[in-house]
C-alpha cells in the first residue's frame, strides 16, 4: 500500500516538474517583453498557439520533418514579432495612455490572431508528434523519453539564453535599453531597432514555447489563452525579469498544480492558481526573486 | 454654481461651441430616449423588443465598466464575470429562497459588490493597473472552474435553466420598459458620478496627483466608492438579465463574451461618458448583421479593436466630436479627454 503511495508521489512529482519547466519557458517570451517596453504581452497565447500551429503547417502540409520545422517556425515568429513592433507597438508606446491602450491593442491581436487561426485551420484538436516515443523504466516508475528530452532542451535553451543576454552585443544592448533607454542612446545603441529585435526574439521563444507544449499536450486556437494565463502567474510570481525565478515559479506551481489533479479534480487548478497568485501579489508583490522597485 | 463657472470660463475665451455641442449632444440623446420609449407602439416585432432588451442590459454593464476603467483607472477586465455573479445570485436567490425575484435583484447587486470589491477593488488600492488587469483576468478565467465545482447547486458547465421570471404572466413588453427604466436610472447615476465631486477627484488626481492628494482628496476612497456603485450596477444588470432570459449559464463567461464587451468600450470610446452606450448599440444591432459572416465575426471585432486603439483612441465618441469640428468649422479647442493614465 505504501509503495504504491511512494510511487504514485513520484510519478506526480516527475509530471509537475515537467510540466513546470514548460511553463517556465512559456513565462521566458512574456519576461523579455515585459523587460523591454514594459508591458504585459496580452497576445502571448496568440503567439504561442501560432507558432505551434506554423510547425503543424511545416509537417503536414509541406511534409518537412520536425526539427527543421521548428527552425522555420521560430524564424518566421521572429519576423512576426519584429513587424509586430515595427507597425504598431513602437507607435503606440510614445503616446500617453500607452500602458491601457498598448494591453487593449494587445489584447484585440490576440482575439484577432486565435480566430483568424481557427479560420485557417478549423476547430479540430490538432497535435504536433513527439520527438521520441519510447519509455525509460526504473522499476514502475515510467518516465516518457519525451519529457526527458523536453526537460533537457528547455535547461539546456534556458543555459543558452543567459549566455546570449550576458556575452553577445544584441544582448547587452537589450538589457541596456530595457535598463536605461536615454543611457543605452548616449552610449550609441539605436534604440529602437534593439527593442524591434527584443521583441522579434521574445516572439521566437514565445512560439517555441507554444511548439514544445504542443508536442507535450494538443493544439486548438483556444488553448493559448490558459497558457497566457499561467505564464502571467508565473512571471509575477518569481518576480518580473528574473530568469532564475520563472524556473522556480514554474515548477513550484507545476507541481502544485500535478498535486492538486491527481488527489483532487482538475478543476481545483485555477482556483488554487488564482488564490496563490491573489496572495503573491498582496504580501510580496515584487514576487520571490525581483527586486523591489517603487510600482507595482 | 460649478455651471455658471464654466459658463463663465467659456465665454472668456469667446468660445461658444462647445456649450452648443453639449446642448446638441443633449437635444440628440432627448430625441434617442423619446424614440426608445415610443418603440413598441410603433413596432411589435419580438425580435426587436429582444434586441434592445439585450441592448439595455450591455449598455448598463459597458457603461460601468467603462466607469471603472476609463475614469477611476481601475483595469478590471473581470466585469463580464461580475454580470454572470449577478446572474446567479439572483438566480439562485429567487429558486431557492422563496424570496420575490424583485428583491432577489438588489440582492444580487450587493453581492456582487462584495464579490467584486473584495477581489479585485481591494487589491486594486495597492497595485498598479496591469497587475489588477492580469489579476482580474484570472479571477474571470476561473470561474467556469468554480462553477463546475460546485455544480450540484449552480448546474455546472449547463447552468441553471429554469429560473423564475421577474413576475408571473410578464410579456415581452414588460421587461422592455422595466430594462428601458433601469437603463436610464443606472445611466443617470454613472453620468452623476462623472460630473459629481468624485468625477472632479479623479480628473484632480490624474492632472495633478501631487496637489490634489494635498487638498486631501482621498484616492483610495473615491476608487474604492466607484468600485463599489459600479459592480453593484452590474450585479443588477445581471439579476435584470438573467430573469428575463430565464438561464443562468456559464456561456457568458466564454473568451467571445469577454472580447464583445470590451470591443464595445474601445469602439464606443473609452472614458468617455455615452461611448459605453454607443459601443452597445454597434454590436448588438450591428453583431446581428454581422453574424452573417459566421465565424469571421469574432475575427472583425479583434480587428475592429486593434484599428480603433491604433488610430481611434478615443473610440466612436471621438470620431463624433471631430465630425462636429468639421462641420460646425468651429475653433473649439480639444475637449479635456477623461481617460486616466
């Protein structure tokens, strides 16, 4: 009886944090954006879901094989998210009420982007195959060499992204920016074309993102928005522009959230997100790792 | 007294046109009223008295909302998720409690007020906009859950479908004069809210935060009082809609609800005081003739949403204040806009 107990808790423990690392590289595209205009990206979902249905595209209907797929879907989201800025988000940023009518604007592309998905490609449940399909056994506990390779990819992307922030210009000339906008023009950077990049490159992780969940679960034009959802929690929750913390924040809830569907019900999840989201915010709204700054 | 000091401060300025839009704008919402309550008589159609119905009921929810978003500079996106609150409430109240359905409505309101202003009014005194927009979303994005959970009592992802009507042998009719009423009422007190002492509190703390807080106009206060009216607004449209339609069901929760609300306060003009009005007139005559693209429609009102912000910010209200320029050639000088940082 108890080892059945011990392995279903590792079993739970293994999905949370598989779970939570995919939510943590969900989090990483909201992250970059909101370090570098300062806003909440409201059409994360919509990108996410369009990158993955772009690799659904790529196999099927061009028959490419997956990896280069992925590689094509993360480029032309890089080119979406670029344009993106280039045509509205750089305009609506210098005028007053940038903040409410930059989330609205982004809001109404994330509405226009998920039907304009579900006229494309219609309502069915699509799904993008897995990288690998066999198990790894260690006695009865199973563990799928998906997650494996997914876990893997996510450390190893995550490893690759703070190198690219902390070695390469572009980087340092984002983080620059996003630090001091009037700083970063004296030194030299052109600004706006960095943060046209920043945003071409959050745009790329954050279809990335929607391309590895997609592999782990299925693709409808509505699923992005839960996403979203959970990726805002999670920033917030490990503090906003801290790479380190979104990890944490994101196993922390995934396990949470693993817990909660295999001793409870599944629709306990959002109420339990909502309540520790409600309290982060009250006590600690710096979240578990930001530094406390003077707004929140 | 505050009349006579605009009047005052208009015709220093030799500036005449913009006391001649107001009375025009005036004249013209006269004339809409007295068309609205004529109506019926002049049309029997079901289908019409169904639309404006419908119509009374979003022009109370977008109005309020617009009340707390564009003018007390509350993000809440939750609103669509207090109107269903309400819906409930009442519904529940008047199946079973035993209590009339008039004096379930009121209720609902009150609970609603609690529900919404613990949540999300609360936490909106400490918190910055964008965190109480994420939060607000959540609290929306959970209540489908919450429904399902306790589904023995409020029907699950079916809804209760057999709740009373607002009173036994009531017609279409009715209802169409008892919304019409309630439409003006809650209207009359969001336009009173606006032009009272709490409208100038606001406007004080947006043009001069430093100075206002000085005089001892209390932010916290005057959020939380408009906070309070307006979701209680809301839980009564929810009561009033959810007794005429005869369901309580989570449908309204869904995302498409969400983005027709709020593509009416963007269209109709946000923190502009009829814009709520006019945004609800659009899309609920107008997204009938629009549900002949089928599926497309949802697809034209994100559109809609992202061109008016782009190029209308000031949405519908705006485009009909420059319209007047035009036409009336006048030199008015830009109206103060009321939209909170």
């Amino acid at each position: 009886m108890d080892s059945y107990f011990m392995i279903d808790l590792v079993n739970v423990l293994i999905s949370g944090l598989l779970i939570g690392s995919l939510y943590a590289i969900m989090a990483l595209g909201l992250t970059i954006i909101h370090g570098v205009i300062r806003i909440f990206n409201f059409c994360h979902g919509g990108m996410s879901v369009l990158g993955g249905y772009l690799t659904f595209m790529f196999l099927s209907a061009f028959g490419f094989s997956l990896i280069p797929s992925i590689i094509l879907s993360c480029l032309l989201m890089f080119g979406f998210g670029l344009i993106l800025y280039r045509t509205s988000i750089a305009f609506l940023v210098k005028k007053p009420n940038w903040e409410i009518t930059s989330v609205i604007f982004l809001l109404g592309l994330g509405i226009l982007m998920e039907n304009l998905i579900l006229q494309l490609f219609g309502p069915r449940v699509k799904e993008v195959p897995l990288f690998f399909e066999d198990v790894f056994e260690f006695g009865s506990i199973l563990i799928d060499q998906q997650d494996v390779v997914l876990v893997l990819f996510v450390i190893i992307f995550v490893l690759g992204l703070n190198l690219f922030f902390s070695r390469t210009w572009l980087g340092r000339s984002i983080r620059a920016v996003a630090q001091d906008m009037n700083g970063a023009k004296v030194v030299g950077i052109n600004a706006n074309r960095t943060l046209g990049l920043a945003f071409g490159l959050a745009s790329a992780v954050t279809g990335l993102a929607g391309i590895l969940l997609a592999t782990k679960y299925y693709l409808t034009p509505q699923v992005g928005w839960d996403w979203m959802f959970k990726g805002f929690i999670i920033v917030v929750f490990g503090g906003l522009g801290t790479i380190s913390g979104a990890i944490f924040a994101g196993l922390f809830l995934g396990l949470v959230e693993s817990l909660i569907t295999f001793y409870g019900s599944q629709s306990w999840v959002w109420p339990a997100w909502f309540v520790i989201f409600l309290i982060v915010l009250l006590i600690k709204p710096e979240g578990l790792f930001g530094r406390k700054s003077a707004s929140y | 007294m505050a009349e006579k000091a605009l009047h005052i401060e208009l015709s220093r300025f030799g500036d005449r046109s913009m006391q001649d839009l107001i009375n025009r704008k005036k004249l013209i919402i006269l004339a809409a009223l007295i068309m609205m309550a004529i109506l019926p008589a002049v049309t029997q159609s079901p289908y019409i008295i169904h639309l404006f119905n419908v119509f009374f009921i979003w022009a109370i929810v977008v109005s309020n909302w617009n009340l707390i978003m564009g003018y007390a500079g509350i993000w809440s996106m939750a609103n669509v998720a207090f109107l269903v609150i309400g819906c409930y409430t009442s519904a529940l109240l008047s199946m079973h409690s035993g209590l009339p359905p008039v004096i379930c409505i009121p209720l609902s309101g009150l609970v609603t007020m609690l529900v919404a202003t613990l949540f999300i009014g609360l936490p909106s005194l400490r918190l910055r906009g964008i965190y109480i927009a994420l939060l607000s979303m959540i609290f929306a994005n959970m209540l489908p859950d919450i429904l399902r959970i306790t589904r023995h009592v409020t029907g699950g992802s079916i809804g209760l479908p057999e709740v009373p009507p607002l009173f036994e042998g009531i017609t279409p009719l009715h209802s169409y004069y008892i919304n019409f009423v309630a439409f003006i009422i809650l209207l009359l007190v969001v336009y009173w809210i606006i032009n009272s002492r709490t409208g100038l509190a606001f406007m004080a703390l947006r043009d001069a935060y430093e100075l206002a807080t000085a005089l001892g106009i209390s932010e916290y206060r005057e959020k939380l009082k408009v906070f309070a009216l307006s979701s209680f607004s809301t839980g009564i449209a929810g009561g009033l809609y959810v007794h005429y339609n005869g369901i309580a069901s989570p449908d309204l929760l869904y995302i498409s609800t969400f983005l027709m609300a709020i593509a009416m306060m963007v269209v109709g003009g946000m923190g502009r005081f009829p814009g709520g009005v006019l945004g609800a007139a659009l899309f609920v005559f107008g997204g009938e003739w629009l549900r002949m693209f089928g599926i497309a429609r949802l697809t034209i009102m994100g559109g809609m949403i992202c061109i008016f912000i782009l190029f209308f910010p000031g949405g519908l209200m705006e485009l009909v204040e420059r319209l007047d320029n035009m036409i009336f050639q006048s030199r008015r000088k830009e109206l103060p806009s009321l939209e909170t940082e």
